[in-house]
C-alpha cells in the first residue's frame, strides 16, 4: 500500500469512527486531523471538501465490505434452519465491527439526496459481492423460487435485524424470523 492511499485509509477510518461515536455533525477535517494527531489542514489535502470527505469515507466503507463478503462461501444446498443459521452467521461477521454500520446508516441519512454518495454506499457494481448477492447465493441454496426476487427482501429483513442490534440493542430470536420466512418462500 503506498503512503498515499494509507494516509487516505487512515483518514477514513478516522471518519468512521468519529461518525460512528459522535455523529456525522462531529465530522470536520480538524477533527479528523486532531483524532490523528496531524498538522492542521492535512486531511484537507487528501480530501478538499467535506463531500470529498464523506465520499473518501464511503470508498472506505465499500472496500471493507468487499473484504468482509470476499471470504464468504454460501453452501451448495441449505434447509430453511440451515438457512437462517448462516444469515445469523453473517449478521455476526458484519457487526463484528458495529462502527462500521452505524457510520453506514448515519450516511445513508446525511447523503440521501446526493445521488452519487447514496450509491456508493448502496450499490455494489459486479465482480463485487453485495449483501444482495449473498442473499441470491442463500435463496438459491434453499431451493427458494424467485430467488433473484426475493433477495432484496431477506436483505430487507436482515438490515432490520442489523438496526435492531446496534440501535436498540432489542433482543429477537431471529433464527426463528428468519426459519419462518424462508420456509415459507419454499412452500
């Protein structure tokens, strides 16, 4: 890795995490600078703007992503409880790193109207795996018909178990939900 794309890596990271425990207001290129002890107007250099900024954040969220569903192997064949054991598998794997999400979800707020940003952190252009993807890989291991279909909706379902955990911290049996909801797609 060259020292320019560490020094942005490290940048966004800084953003991460000050989004993620201080809101996106709390995002200002001094504090990133001051969060990582550089001379003032540093991160400006890498990132003009604050748009620049979230976009460098958002690239950042999108890399860590690829690496996080790169290893993932979906099972050739599931049952609905193998099923809903593996989505509860990858809920896991992502909130592993819960900063992560909510300083996704604080941006999927604050870019909502800027076109380009909300793709970024949204849209997964191929060879890439999305969440969508793996809920394709799932659905079609199940046997589910309408697999293509139906995976905007498991992913659905799944976003809401993710903001469940890191947002209220609400305790669901979610291998239940997730046991009747795909076996009721095969049905």
């Amino acid at each position: 890795m060259s020292e320019l794309s560490d020094r942005r890596s490290r940048i966004a990271d800084a953003g991460i995490y000050l989004i993620a425990h201080r809101g996106v207001r709390a995002l200002t290129h001094r504090s990133v600078d001051e969060l990582l002890g550089l001379p003032a107007g540093s991160t400006s250099y890498y990132a003009r703007s604050r748009r620049d900024l979230l976009g460098l954040i958002a690239q950042r969220l999108a890399e860590q992503v690829d690496t996080d569903f790169a290893a993932v192997t979906v099972p050739a064949t599931l049952s609905p409880a193998g099923a809903a054991e593996f989505c509860c598998g990858l809920l896991d794997r992502i909130l592993a790193s819960p900063e992560r999400y909510r300083t996704r979800l604080a941006l999927l707020l604050e870019c909502r109207e800027d076109p380009e940003l909300s793709a970024a952190l949204c849209q997964r252009p191929e060879p890439r795996r999305s969440l969508e993807t793996l809920a394709t890989e799932v659905l079609r291991a199940l046997d589910a018909p309408a697999a293509d279909t139906h995976a905007a909706d498991l992913v659905a379902l799944m976003d809401s178990f993710m903001m469940q955990r890191v947002i209220r911290g609400a305790q669901l049996d979610e291998r239940r939900v997730l046991r009747g909801y795909l076996a009721g797609l095969c049905v």
